[in-house]
C-alpha cells in the first residue's frame, strides 16, 4: 500500500498567490504619489490666481475712490469759481450793520443805553486800545487827502521811515572802527569824567561833523545799500507815473471803446461778466482756444 506525503509537506510546496484586494492597494498608493506633485501645483496656481484678483479688485476700488474724490474737488473748485469774494464781503457787511442796527433799536425801544449795553461785552483795556485804533483810523483817514505839498512830502517821508530797516550791528562795528582810528591818529582824546564815564573829545574837529565838514564824501556805500536806493527810487517813479495817468484818465491795455458812452457801458459789462469770460479770451489770445 503506498504512503502519501504530510499534509505540511504539500502545502510549503505550493507557490504564493497575492490577493486582487493587494494588487489594488499597491496601485492605489503609487498613482497617489505620482498625482501629489500635480496637485500641489495646480493649488499654488489657484493662490496665486486668487491673489492677483485680490490685488486687481483693490486697485478697481482705489481708483475708483479716487475718481469720486477728483469728482468731489473739482466741484467745490467750480463752486468756489463760480463765487464772486466781493459779493460774500459785501453780504457779511451788509449782514453785520443789519444786526448792529437792529439791536440798536432794540435797545432803544426797551429804553436803556445802547453804547453802555454794547460795553459790557469788553474789558477796559479792549476798549481803550478799540479808541485808539479809531482815532488813528479817524487820523489816517483825514490825512489822506491832498492838503498842500509839505503835508505830501511828510506823508512819503514817515512811509520811507517805516519800511527803512536799518543794520545796527553794522552800524555799531563802523562807529567803534571810526573811534579807533581817530583815536589812533590824534584826533580823538578819551577822558574820563568823575563819575567814570568815558568821554571822547575832539582836538580838532575832523571826527564829530559840522557845517564845513566834507568827511562824508569820502564814504563809500556797500553794493546792498545803493540797490536799495535805486528801487526805492524806481518804486517812487512808478507811483508818481501811476497818480498822473489817474488824474490824465489813461489807462492800460486795449482800447475797446469809441467813445465815452461806449466805454462805460463796456465797464459796467466788465463788472458783471469777466469773471465768466475771462478765462476764455485768455484762450483765445494763447491760440489755445478750440
């Protein structure tokens, strides 16, 4: 009777089969790591794609902010154009005598003093200084008018005086220099006096001026000083030449008139309507006008 092998035997002999669920996890796992790569780059291309969106949605909504307040300024440009400056001056003065009076009678109808009432509102110092600005006004106003060539020559001078700015340090250094000079060449003596104050005496009469000195012909001038004569000079000229063509009538610029009753007619025009037609006639003389 022959004898048949172990079972054990049998089974280590067979070959090794793998599961169709195996096969089917190892494919899985290797196109995952080959479709990784792919899909990491297609997600860095939406991020980017998104965030030039975000930038070009944040430009379309500055420029668009900007357009709105362009839009903003130029209106308020065209209002503020459009406004004659005279007219708001003349309006607010209108408006201020309007109340004056106003609470003026008021005052006087309730029967009490208008001006003690009105003071109340300041101290005694804004008040004192308020009087002294009205007499100078008062003063001023007086003293504009053309009284006789004296009175004229007075008003130039005082204004000469107040627009002269004098260099006093200059003035000081020259002064100590002179000193030191005559001092050197004999012409000054400095004594002192029984309170300690020292004095400079001239021996001979060549420092300190008098009628027939002639010291000052040899000052020369620095170049500063001689242009300012020079305009102040120029700038004198030109009023005097202002004040003749007022009193003659001239005038500068295009003559746009026949005749006197023409004239006026075209100022009374001017008035009213050369700040409309101003800007356009500029055009027209610039050759830019279309």
């Amino acid at each position: 009777m022959p004898q048949t092998p172990p079972a054990s035997t049998s089974v280590e002999a067979e070959p090794k089969v793998e599961q169709p669920e195996q096969v089917e996890t190892a494919d899985k796992e290797t196109s995952s790591s080959s479709e990784a790569p792919a899909q990491s780059k297609e997600n860095d291309a939406a991020a980017k794609a998104r965030e030039r969106m975000e930038r070009f949605k944040a430009l379309k909504a500055r420029a668009k902010s900007g357009t709105e307040r362009n839009l903003k300024e130029t209106a308020a440009e065209t209002q503020r154009l459009a406004t004659d400056p005279g007219l708001l001056n003349s309006l607010s003065r209108k408006h201020a005598f309007a109340s004056h009076n106003l609470l003026k009678a008021d005052t006087e109808a309730a029967g009490e003093d208008f001006e003690r009432k009105r003071a109340w509102d300041w101290t005694i110092d804004e008040s004192e200084k308020w009087d002294r600005r009205m007499e100078k006004k008062q003063r001023h106003r007086d003293d504009v008018a053309f009284q006789d060539y004296s009175q004229d020559a007075r008003k130039v001078y005082k204004r000469q005086l107040r627009e002269l700015a004098p260099d006093l340090e200059a003035y000081e250094k020259e002064k100590l220099a002179a000193i030191e000079k005559a001092a050197a060449n004999g012409d000054l003596e400095i004594v002192e006096t029984e309170d300690g104050e020292m004095i400079a005496i001239d021996k001979n009469g060549s420092f300190y001026s008098t009628a027939d000195s002639v010291g000052f012909a040899d000052n020369k001038p620095n170049r500063a000083n001689v242009d300012k004569l020079v305009s102040d000079l120029r700038k004198a000229e030109e009023v005097r030449l202002k004040k003749r063509k007022e009193r003659r009538g001239d005038e500068e610029g295009d003559v746009t008139y026949i005749n006197e009753k023409n004239k006026q007619f075209n100022q009374k025009l001017a008035r009213f309507y050369n700040k409309y037609t101003t800007e356009i006639r500029d055009s027209f003389e610039r050759g830019t006008m279309i």
